[in-house]
C-alpha cells in the first residue's frame, strides 16, 4: 500500500524546492549513526500537475 501512495504521490505533484532555495545550495550533511540521516531535512513544495478537479475521486 505504502508504494501505491507513494507512487501517486510522485505521479500527481511536481516536487520543487521552496521559493529561493536552489540545489546548489542544499545543505547535504548526514548525521552519524547506523544509518545515513540527513542533519538537515529536505523542504519541498508539492504543485499539482492536473487541475484539483481531475484528481478528485467519485464514488458511483
């Protein structure tokens, strides 16, 4: 289910970075630990990429 709704996710939004902040700029360092974290979390701004109407589901 996760990668149903994650696929939608990614399928309906063009994913950008917040209004003045560019990838060049990105703060990429990783916290230590078992696993790889980022110190400072990513900040995105999900736009549609259909008008909201096409997105809404019906029920018949």
């Amino acid at each position: 289910m996760l990668g149903l709704t994650l696929a939608n996710l990614i399928h309906c939004f063009d994913l950008q970075l917040p209004h003045g902040q560019s990838s060049d700029t990105m703060n990429m360092e990783e916290r230590k630990g078992i696993t790889s974290n980022k110190a400072v979390p990513t900040t995105i701004v999900p736009k549609p990429r259909f008008p909201m109407d096409f997105l809404r589901v019906t029920s018949h």
